[in-house]
C-alpha cells in the first residue's frame, strides 16, 4: 500500500489554480484568444471575444481566420496581413508586443483596439495568448478632445481679432481727441468722443454676447414639458415689431410635438432663427417664415424656412461661426447662429442649412433627440 494523500491533495490544488484560471479568462471584459502555428488561426477565445466580434459562439469565432476579422489595410496604409505577420514575429522573438490595430466584426463593423501578444511555450509547443481590448471609447473621447480644443482654437482666434478692432479705434480716437483738445478744436472734440462711445459700445456688446454663450452649457431653468407651438408663440410675441415691420407672414406647423427641457433655452435657439430670417428677407415683395417638423428615418427634424436673399453655397459651411456676418451691413455682431448652434448640441442635436443660392430662400434644419427622448418618458400634456 503507498499512501497518495499528498498526490490527491496536488492534484486538488491544480483544479482549484485550473478553475480560477478560467474564471478570469471566461470574466474578463478583454477578448483573450490563442494563435497556434503554423497556420496561425485562432484556438480558442473567451466569452468577451465571442461578443466583441459578434459572432455566435466560441465555435464560430475560431472557424474564421485572423484576416477575416481585420480590414484589408491598417489606418496606416499596410496591408493587414502583412502587418499582422510582421507583429507575430515580433512577439515571439521578443517575447510580448504591444500596438493599436483597426479590427473587424462579423458583422463588418470597423473599431479600434489595443492588442497585446504574448509567447507561450508548454510542453514543448510555442502559441500565442491575444488580448484585444476595444478603444473606441477612448478613441471617441480623444477626437472630441482635439475636437473641442480646434474649436477653443478659433474661439480665441476670432475673439481676439473682433475685439481688437474697437480697441484700435480707442487708440486712435484718443490720440486724435488729445490734439483736439490742445487745438481748442470742439468740433473734432466731439466727433472723436462719437467714435469713442461707439467702439466702447460695440466691445461692450461683443463682451455681453460672450458671456451669454459660456453660460448655455451651465445655467439651466427647471426642466418642463412645453408644447412646440406653445415655444413659438412666445417667440412671434417677442419679434411681433420686426414681423410687423417687414410684413413677414408666419406659418407654423400644428403637428403636436412636446420638447422637455429648459424652456427659455427653446425660445432662445426658434428667436435666434425666426430673426435671422427677417433680417434677411431683402426686398421680397411677400416675406414670408415656416416654422415646421419633418420625419427623416424616424428622426424628428424641425425646420425654419424663409423665401429671403439666400445663402451662396460656398458660404453655408461658415454660417455658424462666432462672429461670422455674410453681410457686414446687417445688424447685430454675428452671434446669433453660433448660439442656435450651441443650444442645438446641448441638446445632443446637429443644425444645418440648406439654400440653393442668392435670392432662392434659406432653411435651417436641425434636430432634438435629447428633448424629444425626454419629453417621451415624461408626463404627457
């Protein structure tokens, strides 16, 4: 008789370690998966490989070859076979690598991951253990990262350069006014002090249009549910004078959609549009102003249209900019589109226009979801 309790107990402890390996490969949020030579296919992958690439089951992913699951080229130009074969040469010669690679679902979407390979050898047999880990998140945040700091960019770009003109004139003026004033010249004295007020004005509304726009994405009213046509009004209360002053006629659709949100913040961005739209209406004999919804593949899409002097399409992409006037010679300093812009996306909506030219009429299109979605699961009116 030989007593085997110590072997037993061996063996019991390497089915323990063998049972928490698997409980991490199976839990883990990374796709782990092993490569094999010489053809260098898949084995095996765990239960977040099978979903990461969107196959069915661990049977199905391991059917299909690397390259059918990578796009033909890298974001760099390389093929992706090439390149894959150059990163497994790599591993096993160095023993782990790691690097950003573009891969593709069953399905044939396209996203980014980070994928570390490692050199296994066991009983005599070299493999590779894959771990892909899907970035798009981080991929995603970084772009609107770059996104938001181009944006800071041009935002200190234009506000520097607009308002350094009246501070130009200031400087001028006050030269001007300092030899008037050793001149005993009181006509110029007051023509200097004209220009002065006017410039100073002009920064102070410059200043006061800034402000507004940093406090869109901070200072909220209390959240309501408030009908469309309910918002309009107000608005065509607000710009009655202008309306009545160019003759514009007003439609408005009686489709009933409730927007949930801050209610001063909807009157802002259909105020902003309906104005514009006055301004621009240049000598049309019978102005008139649509304020609509549409449905675009079950996305609801509002719309303010007017038959005014149109935008040229090389200029539509710019509309939008802070400070950004078409026509010099309207009033206001440029401010208004940008607001509508950001009230928008605050909204996670986008905004865009369409004209077919100089003299055709103008359409602002732009959509809600974050206010429609809201209104959705909140109390109907």
């Amino acid at each position: 008789m030989t007593n085997i309790t110590s072997r037993r107990q061996l063996e019991a402890e390497i089915r323990r370690s063998e049972q928490r390996f698997r409980q991490l490969f199976d839990n883990s949020s990374d796709a782990i998966m092993t490569i094999e030579p010489p053809s260098w296919k898949f084995t095996t992958g765990n239960h977040a490989t099978v979903v990461m690439f969107g196959a069915r089951d661990v049977a199905q992913f391991v059917e299909l070859g690397p390259g059918e699951l990578s796009p033909e080229q890298q974001p760099d130009g390389r093929a992706s076979v090439e390149k894959a074969q150059e990163m497994i040469e790599t591993a096993l010669r160095v023993g782990s690598h790691y690097f950003e690679w573009t891969h593709r679902r069953i399905s044939g979407e396209l996203f980014p991951a980070t994928v570390r390979l490692s050199r296994i050898e066991t009983d005599g047999k070299v493999f590779l253990q894959a771990t892909v880990r899907d970035i798009t998140e981080r991929v995603q945040a970084e772009e609107a990262i770059r996104t938001k700091s181009e944006e800071l960019e041009r935002f200190v770009y234009t506000v520097s350069h607009d308002l350094r003109s009246p501070v130009v004139t200031l400087q001028t003026f006050l030269g001007h006014l300092e030899q008037d004033i050793l001149a005993n010249n009181a006509g110029r004295m007051a023509t200097d002090f004209e220009f002065m007020h006017a410039a100073a004005d002009k920064m102070a509304q410059l200043l006061d249009e800034l402000l507004k726009l940093s406090r869109l994405g901070h200072q909220f009213n209390p959240p309501e549910n408030v009908l469309l046509q309910d918002v309009v009004k107000e608005v065509l209360d607000l710009v009655a004078g202008r309306i009545a002053q160019r003759g514009v006629q007003v439609t408005v659709t009686e489709e009933p959609i409730t927007l949930h949100g801050d209610r001063a913040r909807f009157v802002g961005l259909f105020q902003n549009l309906v104005d514009n739209a006055c301004k621009f209406m240049d000598n049309q004999p019978a102005p008139h102003i649509e304020i609509g919804v549409e449905t675009h593949s079950a996305e609801t899409v509002f719309f303010v249209r007017d038959n005014g002097s149109g935008i040229d399409p090389r200029h539509q992409a710019k509309v939008f900019g802070l400070f950004e006037k078409l026509d010099p010679h309207i009033e206001g300093i440029g401010m208004g589109l940008t607001l509508v812009k950001r009230i928008v996306e605050l909204h996670n909506g986008r905004v865009w226009v369409e004209s077919a030219g100089i003299g055709q009429g103008t359409c602002f299109y732009f959509t809600l979801p974050g206010a429609i979605q809201q209104a959705n699961k909140g109390d109907k009116l």
